[in-house]
C-alpha cells in the first residue's frame, strides 16, 4: 500500500519546443492539503493540468494511490477518486443551486436525472446534497439559479460540487481568485471543513490563504520543484524568498 495519495516521478511537460516542466518529482499524502505556488509562469497550471488529466505528461509516471493515471481523461480519473474544481466557474447557469449540486452528488450514487426520486438512495443522495449547502452557508440560496449568484456564491457551489462527487482527492485552481478579504475568509473555512480527511491539491495566488489553509507547500520555479516544506519552512526558505516572495509581484 502506498501511503502518498498523489505521487510525480520525473514528470515532464513540452508544448512543441518549449519545455515548461521538467523532472517534477512530487509525494503528496494522503490527507494533506497541499498547495503549489510560484511567480506568473513558473507552470503552476500546466502540473495542474497535468495531475487533473486536461494534458497527458511528455515523461514521467503520476500515479494514485500506487496506480499510474498520467494521461486518463478526466472521467475516468473521477471514477479513480479525483475531483477538480475550474478557475473558470463550471456551474450550470440555469440550474438551482440545490439542482446543481444534486447533479453531483447523484453521479457519486451512479442514479441520472429522474422526476421521480424516491427510494433509500434518493433519500441519502437529498441528505447529502443539504448537508453540503448547508455547510457552504448557501442555504439561502438554495432555490435560486445559479446564474443569479454573486460571483464567491458560485465559486463555493462549485467546490461542493467537486466534493459532492466524493473524490478523495480535490484538485482547486485558485479557489480565491476575485473574492474580497472577507470573502476569503469565508471560503477558506469552508474548503477546510469540506476537505477534512481528503487529499486537497491547490494552486493559489494568495499568500495569507496558502499559509492558512496548507499543511505542505510546493515553490515551482522555471518548470522545477524549488522546494517543498511546511508554511514555516516556506516563509523562512532564503531560496524561496529570493526565486519567489521577494520578488514584489505578490
Ligand atoms: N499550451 C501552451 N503552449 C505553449 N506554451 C505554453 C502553453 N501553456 C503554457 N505555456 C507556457 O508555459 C509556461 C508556464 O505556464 P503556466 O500557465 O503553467 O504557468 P503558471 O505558473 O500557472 O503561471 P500564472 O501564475 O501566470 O498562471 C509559460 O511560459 C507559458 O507561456
């Protein structure tokens, strides 16, 4: 059995001539949350899609829970137990946010769209879909459309979906981008109760949300692992302040 959730040996990434990553070697564990950061283009996204299944790696072996998933499609790394929620909002506009959730947490219980949603499973399938908005604060919003929601609304609909679907492993593309302070507050307590006792895997620009929120931290410099430490070994890592905090961009 392997204890590392999430593990990237050697894993490398060119777009035609251009080597964007090179030899990422990566233990993530089960349990964790773990954040990758880096200056603009140090190629955060692209190990992001790489682990989420968007790109197949040129080189290298990812593997989940001891079994190789470089290059699945996405699918069929949900099946394996991974969960990725977008920067970009992937929630049906039209849709409630309640339906939208439902819509989840239905494909975990393998039922489709149905009128009538009676029997044990749908009982189950409504409790968890009211626990997860409740736990997101969205019971107010439950009834509306998606649409009609402020823009960190949608964002927390999102992540309930992504942990609706009952990956143990969450995969978050800057879960904060665009919130405001308070905002952000809010929905960093929300992903860590939402995320407690599953592998969380983000990508994020806000230095106060990754030092709150992770247990390990990965520096990704010019393709590379710099280092990867806990928020005290990050934030005093001269090698760090130099590629990275102490560059004024962040
Ligand atoms: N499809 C592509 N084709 C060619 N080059 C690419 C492609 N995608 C990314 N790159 C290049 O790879 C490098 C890393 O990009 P990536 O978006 O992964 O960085 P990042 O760390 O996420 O940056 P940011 O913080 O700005 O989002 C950049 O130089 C980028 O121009």
């Amino acid at each position: 059995m392997n204890a590392n959730t999430l593990k990237l040996e050697g894993v490398a990434k060119t777009f035609g001539v251009v080597r964007v990553l090179e030899a990422i070697d990566l233990d993530i564990r089960q349990g964790e949350r773990h954040a990758l950061i880096g200056p603009n283009g140090a190629g955060k996204s692209t190990l992001f899609n790489l682990i989420s299944g968007a790109f197949a790696p040129t080189s290298g072996l990812i593997a989940l829970n001891g079994t190789s998933i470089g290059g699945l499609v996405p699918h069929a790394l949900n099946r394996a137990g991974l969960g990725r929620s977008f920067q970009i909002t992937h929630v049906f506009d039209r849709l409630t946010v309640r339906e939208n959730i439902l819509l989840a947490v239905m494909g975990r219980f393998g039922k489709r769209w149905s009128l009538m949603r009676i029997g044990p499973v749908w009982a189950q399938i409504a409790e968890e879909t009211d626990r997860l908005i409740a736990g997101a604060n969205l019971a107010a919003q439950a009834g509306k459309r998606a649409a009609d929601l402020a823009y960190s609304e949608q964002r927390a609909v999102e992540i309930c979906m992504t942990v609706g679907t009952g990956a143990s492993v969450i995969l978050l593309d800057e879960p904060t981008a665009g919130m405001s302070r308070e905002e952000t507050r809010h929905i960093i307590e929300f992903i860590r109760r939402m995320t407690e006792g599953r592998t969380l895997v983000m990508v994020e620009h806000d230095m106060d949300v990754v030092f709150t929120l992770a247990d390990r931290v990965s520096v990704l410099v010019n393709g590379r692992i710099l280092v990867t430490g806990t928020p005290a070994e990050i934030r005093s890592d001269p090698r760090v302040r130099e590629a990275y905090l102490g560059d004024g961009e962040h």
